[in-house]
C-alpha cells in the first residue's frame, strides 16, 4: 500500500473569497413610486402583491394552484420549492382576501394567479420599474424586501427563515444577519444592572495581600 502521509501540500494555499450574494430592497420611497405603477398592469399586480406579503419565489408564486392555498387556515402550500422541499407559508388576512377575489370561479386544479411563465413576470416587472423611475431592483428583491421588514419588526431569523423556505438558519443569516443587529443590541441592554461595574476609585484602594480578600462589603462584586 502506498503511503500517503506527509504534509499537506494544499496547506499554505489561500481559498478564494465568494462574495456575498447580492441583497437589493424596495425602500418606502421607491415603492410610493412603483406600486402605482404595478397596480396598473393587471397581470403582474397580483405577483407582486404575493410577492410583498408572503416572499414567495416567483417560481413559487407562478406555480400556485388554487388547491394549494387555503383561505380559511390563513396558508399556502408549496409542494416543490427549490431545494425540493414542500413547506407551509402563513399569509395575512388582506392577502386572504385579495386571493378569494382572484380565486373566485375558479377550479381546484386551476393556477391561483394569470398562468404566466415566471419570466415573463420578471422582464414586465424590470420594465414596470424602469417606467416608474426605480433603477437596479429584481422582482426576486421583493422576497428580500418581504425579509427585510419582518426582521426589522423584531421577527427572530429563525422564524423569518422558515417562512423563506431555507436549507438552515445560517442562509438567512449571511443574507439578512445584519437586519438583525437592532435585536442584538435590545439583549445587551438587558445585562445592566446584573453586572456592578467598579468605579475606578474603588479599584485604587489596593489589592489582596498573601491570598486574603479583603472584608470590605464595598469592593464587593456580583
């Protein structure tokens, strides 16, 4: 048998960086623009609208059936999402009504929505926002702005996560961790008054000697 032991010569070789995914939100100011724009376009209006309220994928979103959504339990499923996982998506009730509107006459088996290919959803959006003067913004930024705003609402990332449709936590977090931050400082706030921190003076008064603590109950710590 070979032996294969020995340094290894891949050690002292730097991995290349893969940057991050690009992250783009629809700000409160561009959507005063846009959204008059979408609600024109008879066909798109309704994706966006799912789009903003529930982060869908707009694979996703083309995809649903009227089966598949269930008014009364405020949900929607989604039997194949891209990492060929079903999952659960909880919709609000302006969603629940703008979908029985849509919904209305229609079959079981029936596309919820217009049944139009995703990428004609996609190239209308671009020209839609193009139209209404917001530059640089995808219809799958929508899924982004719809994280965004939970996360931003004190939403834990687990949870915002799992609505997303995620493999783990860790994706969302390296997309939307820093969104989070706010959380992060709201818990630190927590530790004051659990931890006494001295004031200088008292840390002057002189150390132990020989190993003794010293009794006076003012130099204590918590």
């Amino acid at each position: 048998m070979e032996d294969v032991s020995g340094d290894n010569p891949a050690f002292c070789v730097e991995m290349r960086k893969v940057p991050r995914a690009r992250v783009r939100f629809l700000y409160p100011a561009e959507e005063k623009l846009l959204t008059p724009v979408v609600a024109q376009d008879a066909i798109v209006w309704p994706y966006y609208v799912v789009a903003l309220h529930t982060g869908m994928r707009v694979g996703e979103i083309v995809r649903m059936r009227v089966e598949d959504i269930s008014i009364s339990l405020r949900d929607i499923f989604i039997p194949n999402s891209k990492n060929s996982r079903s999952r659960h998506v909880p919709m609000s009730e302006e969603l629940a009504n703008f979908l029985t509107v849509l919904m209305d006459g229609k079959t079981p088996s029936d596309y919820a929505l217009a049944g139009v290919i995703r990428d004609y959803v996609s190239r209308r959006f671009r020209w839609l926002c193009q139209k209404s003067g917001v530059a640089n913004l995808k219809f799958h930024d929508l899924r982004s702005t719809f994280a965004a705003r939970l996360l931003t609402k004190g939403v834990p990332i687990y949870k915002v996560s799992k609505i997303l449709g995620h493999s783990s936590v860790v994706v969302t977090e390296q997309h939307y961790g820093h969104l989070s931050l706010a959380d992060l400082k709201g818990a630190i706030s927590c530790i004051e008054g659990v931890v006494s921190v001295p004031f200088a003076a008292d840390l002057q008064q002189g150390l132990p000697k020989d190993g003794e603590l010293q009794n006076d109950t003012s130099t204590k710590r918590v």
